[in-house]
C-alpha cells in the first residue's frame, strides 16, 4: 500500500530528502506522495522513512492504493531497473 500525506502537515521538508525513490514532492499546499513510485522503503529500508523523520506524524497507508509487500517488491524492482 502507498502511503500518503494528510492536511496535517507542515511542510517541514524532512519527508522529501529521505524518500529512496523520489516519490515525495512539494505539492499546491502540502508536501504529496506518487503512489506509482512509492514502495514504502520496500526493497531499501525495513520501514517506511518518511514515516520515521515525520514531526506531526502525518504519513498513513493510502487505503485507495492498497499493495501486498510482494507488490511493492515488484515496483521496486520496476523502478530500479528503469533508473
């Protein structure tokens, strides 16, 4: 499942840099997740890293954008050989 940001952010900026795959970017008001390059840290991390340096805990599972962990291996690897 990918996740995604809530109207509680701050627009911190520590989410960003972390994301591995790039799928974190400034949206129109809040920071914003593209669920096609989000793995939750599959494949890179054991957890989620955005979710582990977010100050107001606003990055919950995107439940419209649900992945087994074998999916989101799956687009790790998509995305890793396309780089």
């Amino acid at each position: 499942m990918a996740l995604m940001i809530t109207d509680e952010c701050i627009n911190c900026d520590v989410c960003e840099p972390e994301c591995p795959n790039g799928a974190i970017s400034q949206g129109d008001e809040i920071y914003v997740i593209d669920p096609a390059l989000c793995t939750e840290c599959v494949g890179h991390y054991d957890e989620p890293q955005c979710v582990s340096v977010c100050p107001v805990d606003c990055i919950p599972k995107d439940p419209s954008h649900a992945e087994t962990k074998e999916q989101l291996q799956a687009k790790f690897e998509k995305i890793s050989a396309a780089k």
